[in-house]
C-alpha cells in the first residue's frame, strides 16, 4: 500500500521501532549465526502480541519482507532479513508454571535456559534441546527433541496450546479443539504459519538427573558406535546418550596434555532414578577406557547449559542435518573418515536418538513426519573468522555427502541451512500436501517465507 512508512509503524507499536539511523541499530541486527550480516529497514522489539499483530499488518500492507525473531537461534538465520522488517520477540521471556496442573505457558522469546529455570523451582521440566540459548519457539515449531525425549516425547509432542497471529493480522488461540488444522501444522511445521506469541506445555517431574559427558580415543569410536546403534534402540527410556566428535576444550576435568586434541564423544542424561545409574550406565563404561569424564548427579538445567560456553552468539555457523532409520556398517564408516576431522572447537558431529516416545506417535499425528526414525544426526562447522568459511563448510558438506547414502531422504528441519530449500518436500514427506492446505487458510500470499518455506497449495 503506498504511502505506508516506518514512521506509522513506530505510532502502531509500543516498543522499539529501530532503523539504520540509531545508534543501536548494529546490535539490534544482530542474530547468533554472524553469516547472516543483514540490514533490515527495521527492527520493532515487541512489547506484547499487539505489537506483533502491527508489524504483521504493517509488512502485508507495505510489501516489506517480514523476519520473525525468537531467541534468534536460526541456524540459516532467517531472524533477520535486508530492506525489511524483523519481528523480535526476544524481549518477551517470561513463563508462567502451573504446578498443579503440570503446565507452564511461555513467552515466544524465552530461551531453554528461562524455560528452564521457572520449571525447575518446582522440580518440573518438559523435552528442551541440547544447549539452553536455545529459543523456545524455533526449537518446538520445528518438532523439538533433547535431552528427555526418549521419555516425554519430542517438544511438539508436549505442546498443548499456542496463540497465534496470522498473515491477515488476526489473533487465534488453537489447539486440539480450536483450529486444529493450525495446532497440527505448528507441531513441526516451523514459521509457516504464523507468529506464535505464546506457548502451553505439558510438563513432568524432573529434578536431579544423572548426566554429563565421557571421552574416548578416536580408535574406540567403531565399537562405541557399533555398540550405541543397539543400546540405543534397547537401554531405558529415561536414558539419553548420543555419540560425536569433538576437539577436546580446555577444561579441567580434562588432562591438559589431551587439549586441543579430537576426541570421541559420548554424552549421557539419566533422568530415572539415581540410584539405578550406575547400572544403567555400566555397560558404556565397560566398553572402553575414558580419557576424561564428568558424569555426576546434576539439576536439569544443568546439563542443558552444559555446552553453551562452546557456542556462544556470534560464530559463523554451517549446519547439515539427515535422519537415518539403523547406523549401517556404511554410515558408521562415513563417520570415522569425518567426525576426526573437525576443522574447529566449536564444530562437531552428533548422532541423537530419537526412539522411545517420539516413536510412539503416528506420522501423521503432527506435522513431524519421521517418526520411525531412530537416529537424527547433525553436522555443525563453526568458524569465527570469514576466511575460515570455505574449510569449514567443505568439512560439512564433505561429511553430509558420505552419509547421505545411509540416511532418509530428509532431515530435521531446525537442522537446515539456507541452501536446503529443496529439502523441504521430502523433510516432511507424506505430511506436506496438508500443510501446504493448512498453509493456504492462514497465509495464502505466504508473507512467512523467510523459514524452511512451505508454499500455499494452488486453490
């Protein structure tokens, strides 16, 4: 629409409106993966969903691409756009629990880490993701699995409720009786749909749990691989373990001669009962000897923030995702050519289980469609400075093409970069026909395109 400026979006808006004359525009533009340097025509934080409601009305009637900013974790980063405007949430953090009904409702820009720290108080806690930086918001649309959810099921799995604005600038609460076509399709869907301005979770008992990370030789890594595709498919549902690479950081439980060297991984979260870990955990540790390891009772949220200091805001990032059915004799190959090669401290390759509960849900059920599933790695090079790109995303791309061949068709979504567009399809697999019907209700025109993007399904 002409004649619409930033100047009438700052009188629709209660917080923010900064623009490339401030003087804190370059912080405000900033989102955590640095290679997306983007210069947006503004940045509104958001003081409340009305605030959301304008900057969606506002970018649909001036034709301005619109971003929408969580905890501003997108690995392709899509928080931030040039020449339009940025929905940023990150602002709005609070949550609210509910002990006696085991729910806690959430604002859009809480991280894990706030999630996290109102839940434990009452000894509760809901499926989050590896590291507590982490977005709420991202991490759930785009299915959501971490630590707990072998047992709770994945993120998506837990979520009960969401309000909603949609394209057309309407306000929608859903769930399962109100627009379900809309609750369905958030449940892994990602940013298609809407911007979500809050979230209910279901949440369970969770305190103390039993977790932290072991290290082996590079020569140890076949058999621990061979032996977690098994143990992973039968060990407990409260146990959580996924094997990796990575350069050993300079930590103190760490032998200061092995630092700096690449090592295998193993991270392991027990959330039953403490006094059964050391049983549950005994068959790992008699596999093979450990350079180092910090495995102890911990709060929760502990082993959530655990790896944060790895990956702060601000490195260049390059992610590869894929989901693979069984760790073939093939793709544990794969894995011992590349994982030794991580180019960084910082980059690194994990390999998640994603059996128990989240197997237990239909395909169907939820706009997550790989259910069947049993592993969802990630492929992460991490560089702080841009001559190092190249290396770097040759590591990755090199690796993702040794393991293709083992894997699924598509991958996790939230483990995407910008050049897997053409994934999009077959990451969703039977599901996409309906979300691009759901997507065609509540954004015909697609103004949430800046995502992994699903199109409207033609009338």
């Amino acid at each position: 629409m002409a004649g619409i400026t930033i100047d009438d979006l700052r009188e629709r808006t209660r917080g923010a409106v900064i623009t490339p004359g401030d003087s804190d525009y370059d912080e405000a533009r900033k989102v955590y993966n640095a290679t997306a340097d983007r210069r947006p025509a503004a940045v509104v934080r958001c003081a409340n969903a009305g605030d959301v409601m304008a900057v969606v009305n506002h970018a649909r009637e001036s034709g301005l691409e619109l971003a929408v900013r969580g905890g501003g974790h997108s690995a392709p980063g899509f928080g931030t756009c040039d020449d339009g405007l940025v929905a940023d949430l990150s602002g709005l953090r609070g949550v609210r629990v509910d002990p006696a009904n085991l729910t806690a409702r959430a604002d859009p820009g809480a991280t894990w880490g706030d999630f996290n720290a109102a839940t434990h108080a009452f000894g509760l806690a809901t499926t989050g993701g590896i590291i507590s930086t982490t977005g709420i918001a991202g991490l759930t649309l785009g299915g959501g699995f971490g630590y707990l959810c072998r047992s709770m099921g994945m993120t998506c799995d837990n979520l009960l409720s969401a309000d909603v604005v949609t394209a057309d600038g309407r306000f929608l609460t859903t769930d399962a009786q109100q627009h379900p076509d809309l609750f369905w399709a958030l449940r892994g869907g990602g940013g298609n749909f809407g911007v979500v301005t809050s979230f209910e979770y279901r949440l369970a008992p969770v305190d103390t749990v039993v977790a932290g990370p072991m290290l082996f030789e590079l020569d140890q890594m076949e058999g621990i691989l061979r032996f977690y595709r098994e143990f992973a498919e039968d060990a407990p549902e409260q146990l959580f373990l996924f094997p990796g690479f990575q350069t050993a950081p300079p930590l103190p439980f760490i032998p200061e001669d092995r630092h700096g060297d690449v090592l295998g991984i193993v991270v392991v979260c027990w959330s039953g009962p403490a006094e059964q870990a050391d049983a549950v955990l005994r068959p790992l540790r008699d596999l093979a000897p450990r350079v180092a390891e910090a495995v102890g009772p911990m709060p929760y949220p502990a082993i959530n923030a655990a790896f944060d200091a790895l990956l702060p805001p601000g490195l260049r990032e390059y992610w590869k995702g894929s989901f693979a059915t069984e760790l073939t004799d093939g793709v544990i190959a794969a894995h011992l050519e590349h994982g030794p090669k991580v180019p960084s401290l910082s980059s690194t390759v994990h390999i998640y289980p994603v059996t128990g509960a989240p197997q237990r849900v239909a395909p169907d059920a939820t706009a997550y469609a790989y259910r069947e599933a049993s592993f969802s790695t990630v492929i992460l090079g991490v560089c702080d400075d841009p001559s190092d790109d190249a290396a770097s995303t040759a590591w990755v791309r090199d690796y993702y093409a040794a393991v293709s061949p083992h894997s699924e068709p598509g991958g996790y979504v939230n483990f995407m970069s910008a050049d897997d567009g053409d994934r999009v399809e077959v990451n969703y697999r039977g599901n996409y026909d309906r979300l691009a019907a759901v997507k065609r209700t509540y954004d015909p025109d697609n103004l949430f395109h800046l995502n992994q993007n699903i199109r409207p399904a033609a009338a």
